[in-house]
C-alpha cells in the first residue's frame, strides 16, 4: 500500500515537472502538452484551426499599422 502511494505521488510530481519545464518548450511542444492534459482529463484534443489567408489578411493588416503606430 504505501509503495503504490509512493508511486502515485512521484508519478504527479513528474507531471507537475513537466508542466513547470513547458515554459522553456516552444508553441507547438505546449500545444501538444496541453492536448495530452486534456485527453488525460477525459476532453477531446482540440485541433489547430487554420483561417484561410483570404480571409487573415485584413486582421494581419491591421496588425501591422497598429505596431507601426506604437513604433512611432
């Protein structure tokens, strides 16, 4: 009994580990790690959601007059 809750509670320090250390990941490894969090939880993964350029340029626009504004 007290093995089994030794390795329950190393099993969520590495897990607390490996959420502290996702700071360091990049955008795609954090994204990948949320999913698993959540499958784990029991949700769904969400999948990356891609707007078609046609439809981006107008926002992407107006992003790129906002930061020349505030360069200025």
């Amino acid at each position: 009994m007290e093995t089994e809750d030794q390795e329950l509670d190393i099993r969520k320090i590495m897990k607390d580990i490996e959420f502290l250390g996702s700071s360091h990941m990049t955008w795609k490894e954090r994204k990948e790690l949320e999913n698993k969090r959540i499958v784990s939880l029991g949700g769904k993964a969400t999948k990356k959601q891609r707007i078609p350029l046609s439809v981006a340029r107008v926002p992407m626009k107006r992003q790129k007059e906002r930061e020349q504004k505030m360069q200025q």
